[in-house]
C-alpha cells in the first residue's frame, strides 16, 4: 500500500528537511510499500495537488505567501472531494491559543509547531499513518465484500444454464410488479411458453444439445425484452416466462407472436416435432388490468391453462385471454 502525504511549506530548507525526517519513519511491519513524499511550496500549489491526487495525509504550513494554510485547510475541508484528508498543521509563528483553536475548528487532525521535535513529531506522523492505513484496509474490505455481495446476488437470481432470471427472482420480484400496476392502474402483460416436444427433442439429439437449445431459446427471450421494466424468466426445465409492459392488448400479441416466429426462425432441426420442421413453443397469454388479477398464484395458474390449451389445440400457437388473438400453427 503507497501512503501519499503532501508537504506544504513556502521554504524549501523546510520541505527539505521534513522530507529527510519522514523518511526515517520505521513502519515497517509489512503494512505499506512506502511513503510517496509530495511537495508543494504554496497553498495554491497545494490545493492543486490535494484536488488531483487526494494525498492520505497533508503536513500545512500555516505562513506562507498568497493563500495562507488556514485557508488552504479551510478550502479542502468545505470541499467534498477533499473534506476527509487529514491535515496536520506546522507553524513557527502561529503559536497562541486563538490560532491553535482556529486550526482544529478548521478540522486539524492536529497542530504542531516549530522548531520541530523530531521524536514527538516522528512518532504522532507514524500513529496517524496507522491509523490511516487501517481506515484504507477497512475500506478496502467493505469494497471487496460489496462486490462479493453484490456478486452473489446476481447468482441467486440467475439461472445457471440459461443466464437469464430464474424462478427465484419471478417469485420475488412478480408480486412486486403486479402490486405498482394496480396502484397506477395498469395493464400486466404475462406470457408462458413451453419448448414444444422437447423431450423427444433430448431423446432424438441427446440431452446435450437440449441444453444448447434452452441456452438459445432464452437469447430470443433475452434480446426481446428492451425495456428496464420488461422481464424474462426460466420458470423451470422448458418452460419460461415473459413479465411485460404494454399499452395494449394489441400490441402485447403481436409482441408475444414475434417471439414465437424468432423461435421458429431460429430453424433448429427437430425431426419429431409434429407441427412444425424446426423446434417450437407454445405460449399462454394473459393481457388483464392488474386490478382485475387476484394475485401472482392466480395469474400463473391461469396462464399456464392458457398455455395447456395452446398445446392442446396444435401447439407451436398463442393462446390468449381475449378474443383477437390470432391461432398459428
Ligand atoms: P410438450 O410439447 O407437451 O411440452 O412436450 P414435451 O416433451 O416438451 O414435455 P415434457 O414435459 O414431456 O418433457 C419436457 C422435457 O424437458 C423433459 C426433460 O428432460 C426436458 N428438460 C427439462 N429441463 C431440461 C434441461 O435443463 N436440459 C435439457 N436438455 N432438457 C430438459
Ligand atoms: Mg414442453
Ligand atoms: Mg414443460
């Protein structure tokens, strides 16, 4: 870990010799690979340097020429980027009580005075570089553990195969959506679909290229879906679910049809499948007023007796919930 600290100080026999002095700093219990010494020799130097490159720890001469330490301190300290960077002031002038309660209402982390001791001096910079390298660690730990979290996550509601969202993330996130359509008064579209004839499809080609085709027919899903708000699902072994917003009836068929022909198109052979050349699905399509559905169980039932009529009256066809919904197959 590289620890920055920036040495502001108008005389450069000052900077000089505080650089010599850290430079002796033994803190080395493996915690850091070393001090980056940076130097400034004006406020307005400084103040540049500390917005670039936010040093761990800035040491401020109070006297100098144009801006002054205190109002370098003061600048850093009302500015977000920068408020957090401790700052230790030296001062060779400024020495009474009013200046010293000046600085730490600034927000000194302390205030130290020249000429420097070296003992007392060494040994306060190193504990505050401790305790500024364990801050860094702890950071840097919730950083990782957020990413972690974050992580898993996306795994728990992944499906493994597929990649898209599994059954896990319907459950949680359906009664959700249903709950914001009915206060806003909306439409819920839900459609499912089930992979036609799959099971003659594992058997004729082997299961292997039956996961080929999931992983395939969940892309067509996946690349229809545009919108934050829209959602696909694998509900589970072929079957899959799509949560989608409309304005309409309409428009919800022909959104749900076009993927029934992106899903043929893909012209995968399937020798077994009776209504068609290449492998198919079948869909069940509610298109309701949220308010007018019950809850999440009743809408999924009732699709999937939408769907069971889709299969049973030829398959490879939308079956919807209201009338203008045109039969294929
Ligand atoms: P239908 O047209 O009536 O839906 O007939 P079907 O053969 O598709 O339906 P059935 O429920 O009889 O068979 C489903 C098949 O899906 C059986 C099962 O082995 C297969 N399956 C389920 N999950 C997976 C999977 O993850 N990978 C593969 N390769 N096959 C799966
Ligand atoms: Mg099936
Ligand atoms: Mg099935």
């Amino acid at each position: 870990m590289i620890i920055d600290i920036l040495i502001v100080d108008d005389i450069d026999a000052n900077l000089y010799y505080l650089e010599i002095l850290l430079k002796q700093l033994d803190i080395d219990d493996n915690e850091f690979e070393s001090l980056n010494i940076i130097k400034a020799s004006s406020g307005e130097e400084a103040l540049k340097i500390a917005m670039h490159d936010k040093p761990e720890l800035i040491l401020l001469d109070i006297q100098m020429p144009g801006m002054d330490g205190f109002e370098v301190a003061q600048f850093l300290k009302s500015t977000q980027n920068t408020k957090d960077i401790p700052i230790v002031f030296l001062t060779a002038s400024f020495k009474s009580t009013e200046f010293v309660n000046r600085g730490y209402s600034i927000g000194a982390l302390d205030y130290l005075t020249k000429p420097i001791e070296k003992i007392q001096f060494l040994s306060k910079i190193k504990l505050y570089i401790k305790i500024i390298i364990g801050q860094k660690k702890q950071e840097n730990l919730i950083k990782e553990l957020n990413k972690h979290i974050k992580m898993l996550e996306t795994i728990s509601i992944t499906d493994g195969l597929t990649d898209i969202l599994n059954r896990r993330y319907f459950n949680e996130i359906s009664p959700k959506i249903l709950d914001s359509a009915k206060r806003e008064d909306k439409f819920i579209s839900f459609a499912m679909l089930d992979i036609d004839y799959f099971k003659r499809y594992n058997d004729t080609y082997g299961h292997h290229m039956g996961d080929d085709v999931l992983i395939r027919v969940a892309k067509v899903l996946k690349d229809s879906v545009h919108r934050a708000d829209d959602y696909c699902f694998r509900l589970g072994g072929e079957e899959f679910g799509l949560l989608f917003n409309t304005n309409s009836k309409e428009n919800a068929i022909v959104f749900v049809e076009k993927i029934r022909k992106n899903i043929e198109n893909l012209h995968i052979e399937h020798k077994k499948n009776s209504c068609s050349d290449f492998l198919t699905a079948s869909f069940g399509l509610i298109v309701e007023k949220a308010n007018k559905i019950k809850d999440i169980d009743t809408l999924y039932r009732d699709t999937d007796n939408l769907l069971y009529k889709a299969k049973d009256s030829g398959r490879n066809r939308v079956v919807n919930n209201f009338k203008r919904g045109k039969i294929c197959g």
